[in-house]
C-alpha cells in the first residue's frame, strides 16, 4: 500500500480523489500496488463529504508521518506551496504538482532535491493539463534537438477565443462561463493577461534546453485587447486569433514570447478550439510532432498527476532524471524575432503605404472608418520604428 497525501481539496485535489476511485483496479496494477488516500490538507472541513475524516489542517501531521511516501500538490500558488513541497523533498517523500507558478519559479531547486534524495519531483499537470508532454519531452525527446516548441496552453482563453470566434459572444460573458466550468484560475488574470502561458512556455523551454528560463523574462501580451471586430477582421482573411505561447533555438540562442496571433488555415494549431491545449513540437532529427488534448479541467489535469502518482510508485526510491539546471539561460531580445502583423489604424491607406510600402489592405464586413492591413515579414523591431510613423493605431496581431 502507497499512501499519499494530497495539499488543497479544490478543482484538482478532489478530481485526484475521484480518478484514484474512479480507475482503482487498474491504477494499483499498472503502479504494482495500491494507493491510498491518508491525509488531505485544507484549510476548510468538508462535513458529508466520503473523505471528511481524512481532512487536517496542520501539514505538520504529512511532513512528520512517515508512513506517506507521496505528496500530491493541488493548492496553486508560489506559497505556501513551496515551503510545503520542499519540507516533503527534504523528509524524503516524492511530490507531484500541477502547480505551473511553483514549477516555473523553484522546478530547478525541487528537482535538485529530488535527485539528491533518490526520489522523484513530477509536474506532468502543470502544462497541458491532460496532454502528456512533460514527460514525452523529458523521456520520448531525448534524441533530438527540440528546435521550436509552439503551443495553446490555455485552456480558459482558447475557449474564450472559440466562443468569441464561432458565437460572436463579448469577452466578458465567456470568461464568466469559462470560470464556472472550472478551466480559469483562481484570478482570471493570469489566463486573460498570458501570465498562466507563459510560466508554462517557460517550464517547457526550460526542460528543452535544460536550464532555468525565467518566466519574468518572456514578452508576455494576453488577450484582453482582442475586440469582436479584431475576429471579423480575422473570419475575413480565413483565419482565426489564438493565444501561442512559443519558444525557438535560433543561433544567436532561445527566445521566447507568448501573444495573439492570427494563424492560417494551413497551421497545425489553426483548428484547436474550445478547452482543447495543443503543443507543436519540431525536433532537427524527428521533424514535426503535434500533443493534442484536454488543456484543463478538473478530471484531464486530475489524470496526469495520477499518472505522476503510478510513475513515482514505480521508481520509489529511484530518481527519474530531469535535465533541469539552476544556470539560468539569457534569453534573445524579442524585438529581433520576426512577423508580418496585422495593423488597423485610423490612418489613411496612402499613408499606411508611405510608411510600410507594399501592404495588403484588408477589408471586412460592417467596419468603415479605419484601415487594415498585412504587413510584410519583418522584425519586431522594424515594425516598431515604422509604426511609430502612424498616428492613430488601434490594434496589432502578429500573424503567422
Ligand atoms: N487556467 C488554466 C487554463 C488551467 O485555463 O489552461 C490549466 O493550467
């Protein structure tokens, strides 16, 4: 018998529950034993609840039972999460989070820990919800210099964006449906600015090159600016906005940056709609490959730290290698990383074509009184010097 404990009995602690109960028989025999549920943390009690009597409130009672050889860690946040975490490395127990904020700011140290201890610091929920990518990355991707990754990985503003794009509905209307199906975070913020996309473009570029990538770091836009005559613009040119997060070796070094983009309907991520996440992955040996799957949600992220749970029953005391440095990685300068952009401006298109040269005006249905137009392929920083030359912008969407 395996018993754990499990930090915070929110969205993802009692979806942990109900997928442990849910799948019982197959998960003890794929772990080779079963697993038990000993503690729970939370700060509330959950009278009537099947898992009342396993609630404490004091996490001294886990870090000081050495019976619990697994910690699950579903409370979100940098804090307390962190300190809880590392006290349980530190006594010897292997953890598993879908925490991306505790992963993107401390993963080095805890898998440092971890190593040393012989035991094991797994984080397959924290990006992609569901879709196993972590650990494709870090066991299926080892013979190939990962060269680009590229993905939609959150869940909250793809649906957000979907919903916008196929229902013509307002921004604020399906945040609120979002929330209350148990995709956003805690404050939405973190979905809408980017902030949630861009710890985990962090925590995977991280794992690609095998140092610390700090997430303060990566040029981070969300969607907020997005407007209902951004996506009729959008629908006139074939194509539809999402919200990359993406990062590339080139041979000055990595850069990384997550923003809107309005993709075409040749790119491989131009159909992944609603909750769904999905990551492009390109390998300079494998060449392309594509995860695609729940983004999140109470059951999808619940699976992968179950399978987190099996993967540390079966290396109890022996530590899977993540390459994952503390050396921090600089990472290039954005403003040398390269787009066409879409402009609409209050200018006129003679002075657009002044400025920018040969554009492509693009016209869309019901909207008079401004200019839009495709940009050329050019720097960031190119694009700044010569949009500095109109005087009334009113919105920029990468394309690619
Ligand atoms: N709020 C996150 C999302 C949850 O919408 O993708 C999964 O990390």
């Amino acid at each position: 018998m395996i018993k754990i404990a499990i930090l915070g009995y929110g969205t993802i602690g009692s979806g942990v529950v109900e997928v442990l109960n849910t799948n019982k028989e197959s998960i003890a025999k794929r772990a080779g034993d079963e697993i038990e549920v000993k503690y729970i943390l939370d700060l509330r009690d959950f009278p009537g609840d099947p898992m009342e009597d396993k609630i404490v409130h004091d996490y001294d009672v886990i870090a000081e039972d050495s019976e619990i050889q697994v910690v699950v860690e579903a409370m979100g946040g940098v804090e307390p999460a962190y300190t809880f975490v590392k006290r349980a490395l530190l006594a010897g127990k292997s953890v598993t989070t879908s925490n991306k904020a505790l992963v993107a700011k401390h993963g080095a140290e805890l898998i440092a820990i971890a190593k040393e201890k012989s035991i094991n610091f797994l984080f397959e929920a924290s990006v992609g919800g569901g879709i196993p990518i972590i650990r494709p990355l870090n066991s299926s991707l080892t013979a190939d210099e990962i060269e680009e990754i590229t993905g939609i990985l959150n869940g909250t503003t793809n649906y957000m964006l979907s919903k916008m794009t196929f229902e013509g509905l307002e921004f604020d209307d399906v945040l609120k449906d979002a929330q209350s199906r148990g995709y956003a975070e805690a404050d939405p913020t973190a979905d809408v600015e980017g902030y949630d996309a861009c710890r985990k473009i962090a925590i995977l570029t991280s794992l690609v090159c095998g140092q610390q990538v700090d997430f303060e770091e990566i040029y981070t836009e969300g969607i907020t600016g997005i407007t209902a005559v951004d996506i009729c613009y959008a629908k006139a040119m074939g194509r539809v906005i999402k919200l990359l997060a993406t990062s590339r070796k080139t041979e000055e070094g990595y850069y990384a940056m997550v923003a809107p983009f309005l993709l075409s309907s040749q790119h491989p991520l131009y159909s992944v709609n609603d909750v769904f996440n999905a990551i492009f992955v390109h390998g300079n040996v494998l060449g392309d490959a594509m995860f695609y799957g729940s983004g999140a949600g109470k059951l999808p992220t619940a699976s992968a730290v179950v399978a987190d749970i099996v993967e540390i029953a079966k290396h109890l005391h022996k530590n899977i290698l993540i390459s994952w440095s503390s050396r921090k990685l600089d990472l290039i300068d954005c403003k040398k990383s390269q787009n066409a952009f879409f402009v609409r401006t209050k200018d006129g298109r003679e002075q657009v074509r002044e400025i920018f040269g040969d554009v492509e005006f693009v016209e869309a249905e019901g909207i008079s009184g401004e200019t839009g137009f495709l940009t050329k392929v050019m720097t960031e920083e190119e694009y700044q010097q010569k949009a500095s030359g109109l005087e009334n912008i009113l919105q920029r969407i990468r394309v690619v």
